[in-house]
C-alpha cells in the first residue's frame, strides 16, 4: 500500500525529555462535537429535521469545524440513523468545515465519495485492546490496515483526516494505558498520513499527572504538538486541567460539546463532553480568542437541552 506521507523524523527518543511553558496561546480551535459525540449516547433518537436544525444553528455561532456524525451501523448506535442522508442535506457555509467517523472503507464508499458537505473524516481505535474488541470489534493492527486504503481514498479525494485515540488517559476495562504506547499510535497515524490526532480522555480519568506524562512521552519521541488535539470528557471540571496542561505546550484545538452533551455509548462509567460554553468561558477569561458567540452557543444549548428531554 502506497502511503502519501511520512514523518520525517525517526520514532528515537530525544536527550530532552520535557517541554512546557507558561505562555498561553492567544487564539485556539474548537471542534464541535455535539451533533456526533453529543448525541450518541443519549437515550432520545433525534428526528432527522431536528438534527439538521442542530447543525445550521451551530453553523451560525462563529464555530469553524462541525463533527457532524458517524457513519456507523444505525443498529449499534440508533442515535446516529441516516447520517450520510443528513451529511448531503445540509446547507454548509464555505468558511465552516465538516467532520464525519468513517468506520470502514464500505462506510467510506457509501457516505462521501461525491459528499460536497464532508471536508474530513475521523478513524477511531483505542489505546485499549479490551475496548477495541468492544468498540471496533478487532485488534489495533487490523484496523490500521483497514486505514490504509480509506487514508488513500480521502488523500485522493482531498480530504483531511484525522485519528482519534480513544481511552487515552484510561480505560474503564484496563485501566491506565502506558503513555508510549499511546505515543506509538499517535506515530502511526502520523506515518500513515492522517493530518492530526486526537488524544481522547474517553471516562474523564485524566488527571494532570496523566496528561503531562502522555505529553512529555510525545515531545521525546518528536511528536509535533501542532498535529494533536484534545478531546476530553468532563469529570468534576477535570477537562479544563488537561486543556490548560496542552496548551502550555503548543496544542491550541480541542473538542468540545454544547451544554457538555455526550459521552462514550460502551464505557460504563457515563461521563460527558467538556461544555462548549466552558470552555469558552475559560478563554474569554484569558483573553484568548475563539471567534464563537457565546451568547448564541447558550441559546442553543438550552434549545437542544429541551428538545432531548420532551
């Protein structure tokens, strides 16, 4: 299989084993998540209307990258039914990009081959080999040579792409996962071509010990911060210290859900996103920008609030 990129650096360890300042950035990303990861957990089945509603009201905050859904069996996640019908009904604005899970080359096929709305697709695996079993229903080396030829259509269709890890900072099955091993996968994401990796915090058991020792594991084995983004599920305001500890090192794009819907729908322990509104909160009051109208961020959340709980 061909491979379109490579890092250019060897996986060695550096001398320097730490990197960190005090400096934050002045401007970071966000990804929202709430139409994917926000949704699929919760018990409530969304009507069609109603999710596309969903999305262009968010497309009208300022908000720049939309996860939109999953192309997954609607069978193992009902909540994400007729997404490849909702990704090609929508009205995207030219300046908003959108994201979709893609989870095997069928999906790939079927869902955005001709898709004038998807700007990116997302890969998935675990850290953890139990949850992999659960979740994809196959060992890490398999689905990273799945990846391969779904990598290879996207690079021709010019898409990005990128990898998420999740149970990144612990597994509800497995526990704590070692941080190199969490940096090798990062590595073959990065080998096989995708543009960034998500570190993902799958049942918010990431404390600030975990995530810096994760982070300094990458930065000795020359992992670029700029290519890596953090997903982090809220426990007990337990996200915001994991976006302050990548920020110190360079990391500046992080996913987050409106009105903290969302969680892992095969981890027992139900945690959910980090708030879209909290972490605007918590950059506004650092004056960092992020171009989102948090006004509107809020009257959304209480719109889709309402709207799971009739």
């Amino acid at each position: 299989m061909r491979r379109f990129s490579t890092l250019t650096i060897p996986f060695t360890k550096n001398y320097f084993t730490s990197f960190t300042n005090t400096i934050l950035p002045t401007e970071v990303n966000i990804i929202e998540v709430g139409p994917r990861d926000g949704l699929q957990n919760e018990k409530k089945v969304l009507s069609l209307e109603t999710r596309k509603e969903f999305i262009e009201r968010l497309n009208k905050t300022g908000l720049k990258n939309i996860e939109i859904g999953s192309f997954v069996n609607d069978k193992v996640i009902p909540s994400m039914k007729n997404s490849i019908e909702l990704s090609k009904s929508l009205k995207k604005p030219l300046d908003v990009y959108y994201s979709v899970l893609v989870p095997n080359e069928k999906k790939y096929i079927e869902g955005v081959i001709g898709n004038k709305n998807i700007d990116e697709i997302v890969l998935f695996v675990s850290a953890s080999d139990t949850f992999n079993k659960l979740n994809i229903h196959t060992d890490l080396d398999t689905a990273f040579n799945r990846f391969e030829d779904i990598i290879l259509h996207a690079k021709l269709d010019g898409l990005k792409v990128r990898g998420s890890i999740s149970c990144s900072l612990g597994c509800p099955f497995e526990g704590e996962i070692p941080a190199t091993k969490i940096a090798k996968i990062i590595h073959r994401y990065l080998s096989l071509g995708v543009d960034t990796v998500d570190i993902a915090d799958t049942i918010g058991s990431g404390t600030r010990r975990k995530i810096v020792n994760l982070l300094d594991e990458c930065f000795s084995y020359n992992i670029p911060f700029e290519r890596l983004t953090g997903h982090f599920h809220d426990n007990k305001d337990s996200a915001l210290i994991l976006v302050e500890e990548c920020m110190k090192r360079g990391i500046n794009t992080f996913h987050s859900s409106i009105g903290g819907l969302g969680g892992c729908p095969y981890s027992s322990t139900k945690v959910g996103n980090l708030s879209t509104e909290k972490l605007l909160y918590y950059c506004l009051n650092r004056e960092i920008e992020t171009n989102v109208d948090i006004c509107e961020v809020q009257r959304i959340s209480r719109w889709i609030r309402k709207e799971i709980n009739q």
